[in-house]
C-alpha cells in the first residue's frame, strides 16, 4: 500500500533511507513514517493510524446499478467491519479507484493452439476503462458517475493496492465480464466468489466455462473451490475439468472439492487418481485423503473392504519424499471412524522402526479415528498413548499431546496432564495444557 501511496522511485528511496539511517540500531514504526516523510515529503501517518496503530482492515460490500435513462452508473458501497460500540473508530477513510470497462475486442493472432487460443483471450482482449477516484469514509455512501453507454464490467478499487475484503453486489452479466476480461486476477477471484453466492445454473455455466479459459493456476483453483459450494449437480462437470488440469495446485483443489460433495460418483472420478497416482505427492495424497473421507461418510456406502485394501497397498507401496504419500494414506484411514480394521492399520504405523514423517502422522491419527470407536477400541487406543506418551523425542511428544487433544473421552486428560507434569520441554507442556482444554470442552459419556 505503502509502495502505491507512493510511486517506485520514492517508495524505493525511502526504504534505502530506512536502512541507511537506522543500521545497526533497534527501530520502531515511528522511524519508517520518519524515513519516508524525509524521502519523500509525504507524511503516511494516516495510512498507518488506520492500518498498523489501529489494526484491521476495511471490509466492503459493493453494489452496482445502471440508470439507462440517463446513462449512471450507482455504486453503493458498505463498510461491514464491526462496529466499535457505536464510534466511527472502525471506519476507515481512504480514497479508492474505481474504473468502468468497455470490452472492445479479443485478440489471440499468432496463438495456434485451441486451448491456448481461450486462455489468451481472457487476458488479451482490449479493454478501454474509464476511472474515477473517490474518498469513502463513511458507513455507507453511493456515488453516481455519468458514463456514455453502460460498461460491461465495474473494477473497484484498480489494481488492488488497499487491503482489504469486497464483496461484489452486481448483476450476473457484469460479474460474468469481470471474471472473463478484468486484467489484475484478484479482482477476477472476487467475481467467481460474488457469482457461487449468486448461484444457479447460469452462474455454473460461466464459472465452468472460465476454468477452462482462465490463463493463471490461482485463479482457476480459487473457481474450482468456489464452485463446490453450488449445490447443483452440474457442478460436477466444471470440477472433473479442474481434475484434469496441467497444474498440480488445481488439480489438488479439484480433489479437495470433489471430497466435499461425498457422493458415489465423486468417490468413482477420484479412485483412478489414488490406483494410479500423479505427478504430484500433493495431489496423490489429496486424493487418497479424499478417497478416505467420502468412504468414511454417512452419504456414501463404498465397500469397505475395497477402500482399506487400496489404502493398505498404498502403505505398502508407495513410499516416497517426507512419506506425503504414505501420510495421506493414513490421513484416509483415520476418517473411516467406525472402522475397526483402520484402527488396526493405524496402529501398526504407531510403532518403532516405522520412518518418522509416517509414524508421526499415524500417532496423530489415532485420535482422529477414536470419536466413532467403540469402547473397547478406546481403551485400546488410549493404552497405546501412554506407551508413546513415555517418548523423549519432542516431536513425538507433540504428536501425542495433539491426538489426544482431539479425543472425546475424559480419560485422555489425565495422560495429558502426565505428560505436561513430566516433559521438560515447556512447548510440549503448553500444547498437552491446550489440549486438555480442548478435551474438557468435547468429552462426553462413555458409550454403553
């Protein structure tokens, strides 16, 4: 923010003037406002009244509307923060750039290829802006600006330089050519967030089109997150699009995605993934976490006896870099809660000899996989915990304190409180601390 108040060349000086009066000497915030005012000339004390001395940032809800008759635009624009018992302490004054975009034409001359020829329309079409600056200040302000014809997209704040969150109140059509033409991706985000909250078909339509026109990977995986938030079932084709993707970050978003619907089907459009594996450990471990949590749900009945054994070939199988994948298979194990025959393969992972990323991660999931246990699995897992909870290696340790900590059952917090009165490491102690809290808040009476 600081670097826009400024321009580079002034912003850069005054960091060179930062360093170079305070080196070798203790500093506070006071003495960069003093290095950029003796830089610069400029005093950002309001910047950092509102940003730093205060804290937090302005949270906008923006409303668009379009009066033909005498060719308006309205913006209404709402800061929704919370309010500080009544005062105007939590509003923020700042002066914003709002641009009105015409959307001329696409240009994708020497582009060959056909997927490459979409992307490269979304970010090379010629868009002609029209921008206004204006000072928001209050709860809430509308402002009017004469335009000559209606814009095909509204850009708040241009280029994104405030921090802060928008959420965008516009009609489907103007969401629609933010998404597809709006140059800076951020803003791009906002309209495939704004567009789910719109839901409907038309809105799966557009978003499902943009994951396969968009040219960035973060925007794409933010569209395929956001789209599993539709409760249709066309959703699903966009997210199988996201599946396939050239980037392994999307991909792995798809798969996060797909594992929040919990259906049959999406258990079957992610298995390929886990017997065949990916370029990515990431996106394979995502899948078989997935594979796990669908499995392990009220919504979907797979075979059971199918998931485990493709799980436990995994295990045997697919040792790899800091066992991501082998972690993930346990991850899987311990979202299948009611399982007897998960708890068994977890616990084998619990014990010595087995490499310490994965055992780490099986001793953590103990406690994950103990809330759906019977009682008698629960005296087994709890036995097992104060074997481990004996460990000297702090990670260990660590793990421990935070299985338990997820355990429902009042017998976890008297190895807790063992192992906080015992380790000599006193973040081990803090953490086995919180995790009794956390105990105490969610234990509940023993089954019968």
């Amino acid at each position: 923010m600081i670097r826009a108040e400024l321009g580079e060349e002034l912003f850069w000086n005054a960091i060179a003037t930062f360093v170079n009066d305070n080196a070798h000497k203790t500093v506070e915030t006071v003495d960069l406002l003093r290095a950029i005012e003796k830089a610069s000339g400029r005093n950002l004390l309001f910047l950092f009244d509102q940003y730093v001395f205060r804290g937090g940032h302005p949270d906008y809800k923006v409303a668009y509307s379009w009066d033909n008759d005498s060719n308006l635009a309205k913006l209404t624009v709402t800061q929704t923060q919370a309010k500080d018992n009544g005062s105007r302490n939590d509003l923020f004054d700042l002066k914003v750039a709002i641009a009105f975009g015409y959307v001329e034409q696409s240009a994708t001359d020497g582009v060959t290829d056909e997927t490459d020829k979409d992307r490269a329309s979304v970010s090379s079409a010629d868009i002609r802006c029209q921008t206004f600056t204006v000072r928001i200040h209050d709860r809430e302000q509308s402002f009017y600006f004469p335009l000559e014809k209606k814009p095909d997209l509204i850009s708040f704040d241009v280029g994104n330089h405030i921090l802060k969150t928008v959420t965008l109140e516009y009609p489907v059509p103007e969401l629609k050519a933010q998404l597809q033409h709006d140059p800076d991706p951020l803003s791009r985000i906002v309209a495939a967030e704004a567009l789910v909250k719109k839901g409907g078909l038309e809105a799966v339509k557009v978003l499902s089109e943009a994951l396969q026109q968009e040219p960035f990977w973060g925007v794409r995986a933010e569209i395929v997150k956001n789209l599993a938030n539709i409760k249709l079932d066309q959703v699903f084709d966009g997210l199988i699009v996201g599946l396939n993707d050239e980037d392994a970050r999307v991909r792995r978003s798809a798969i996060e995605a797909l594992a929040q619907i919990k259906t049959a089907r999406s258990y079957e459009s992610i298995q390929p993934v886990v017997e065949k594996g990916d370029a990515s450990y990431y996106v394979e471990a995502a899948a078989i976490r997935a594979l796990g949590s669908i499995a392990g749900s009220n919504l979907v009945d797979p075979e059971e006896t199918e998931t485990l054994a493709l799980l436990k070939s995994v295990l045997q199988e697919r040792q790899g870099w800091n066992e991501v994948v082998r972690s993930g298979a346990i991850a899987a194990l311990s979202q299948m809660k009611t399982s007897e025959a998960a708890l068994n393969l977890i616990l084998e992972y619990t014990t010595v000899g087995i490499p310490q990323p994965l055992r780490l991660s099986a001793i953590h999931a103990l406690g994950t996989i103990s809330t759906g246990q019977t009682n008698v699995n629960l005296e087994r897992i709890l036995s097992r915990f104060k074997e481990l909870s004996r460990e000297s290696f702090f990670l260990t340790q660590v793990s421990v304190a935070n299985g338990l900590g997820q355990m429902e059952t009042a017998k976890a917090i008297a190895i807790l409180q063992s192992l906080a009165d015992q380790t000599p490491d006193g973040r081990v102690r803090r953490i086995a601390e919180e995790a009794i809290q956390r105990v105490q808040k969610t234990s509940v009476p023993t089954k019968p």
